[in-house]
C-alpha cells in the first residue's frame, strides 16, 4: 500500500536473500531462538524488538529460516503474544505523545493536525482488526490510559474547523 498522509510514493523496501536456508556459521538450535524469544518476551519486549536484538546480538538473520515459524506465532503458542496488536500499540504510543506535546503547547497546529492524522490510521486499523475478529467488536478505551480514544459527534464535526482536543468517555 502506498502512503496514507503524505505525497510520496514509497515503494522502496529492504530486499531479503533468496536463499532461505540457515547459514551454517549460525550455531544456535530452533529450541535456543525459542528459549531466546520467550526470555526476552518475558521482559516485555515487542516481536520486532526481539527481532532486532536477535539479529544483532546472535547472528539470527530471520526466525522464521531458523524456527520454521514467525515470532509472533512462536509466542502465541506459548502465550506469550501481545494482547493489542503491535502496529496499533505504536500508533496508540504516538496518539498519547502528541496529546501530551499539545497539553503543553496548545497553539502548535501543525500537531492538532498530524493528532487527527494519526488518529484516522488508528481508526482505520481498529475497523480491521474488529473485522478479522482480532479485537473484541466491543473494544474501546480512553487516551488516559494510553489505548483507543474516542471522540463524540461534536468532536467530529468541530475537527473540520480546528481540534477540540478533548475525548469522551465513550458513552455520547
């Protein structure tokens, strides 16, 4: 997919070997990388963090050559997933630090604008993942906690003339 909010194009994306086989430098089992996964899940690490740090830190280019399975799968079998998925729990993240930066600085338009920005792709990813039954069709919460803001109609429609920054509870 293109670029949401921007004009550019953005087709440009990191290309993987062809080659899918484990290197035969790397030492490590499939049970190491998963032992690997769980322990740093256990920190409350995300799966791309853990991603990284494997590769970084113990030569595992991808998991999934090692494994056989993604890490995401690996941990929702162990039980160990995420409960929001991780695109939404970044989104949400960049949704409660810009309130907080227009908390401070009330003025700044440019971030009321880039808010509501954000604010329609998380919207759009919550209709998705209600679709696909990943979320509960029920799920809703406040940005005090740091999950899904809701906003009332009057919220809406004042948008078009500048943010209100205010949300609801949810119950209007």
């Amino acid at each position: 997919m293109g670029r949401m909010h921007c004009s550019g194009k953005g087709i440009s994306q990191s290309a993987l070997p062809y080659r899918r086989s484990v290197p035969t430098w790397l030492k490590l089992s499939p049970e190491d990388v998963k032992e690997h996964i769980y322990k740093l899940a256990k920190k409350g690490l995300t799966p791309s963090q853990i991603g990284v740090i494997l590769r970084d830190s113990n030569g595992v280019a991808q998991v999934r050559w090692v494994t056989g399975n993604k890490i995401l799968r690996i941990l929702k079998g162990k039980g160990l997933a995420p409960a929001l998925p991780e695109d939404l729990y970044s989104l949400i993240k960049k949704a409660v630090a810009i309130r907080k930066h227009l908390e401070r600085n009330r003025k700044d338009r440019d971030s009321k604008f880039r808010l509501i920005l954000v604010e329609s792709r998380i919207h759009r990813l919550v209709r998705y993942y209600k679709a696909k039954r990943i979320l509960a069709p029920s799920w809703r919460a406040s940005s005090l906690t740091g999950t899904r803001p809701t906003r009332s109609r009057a919220s809406v429609r004042s948008a078009a003339r500048g943010y209100s920054g205010r949300w609801t509870d949810g119950t209007t």
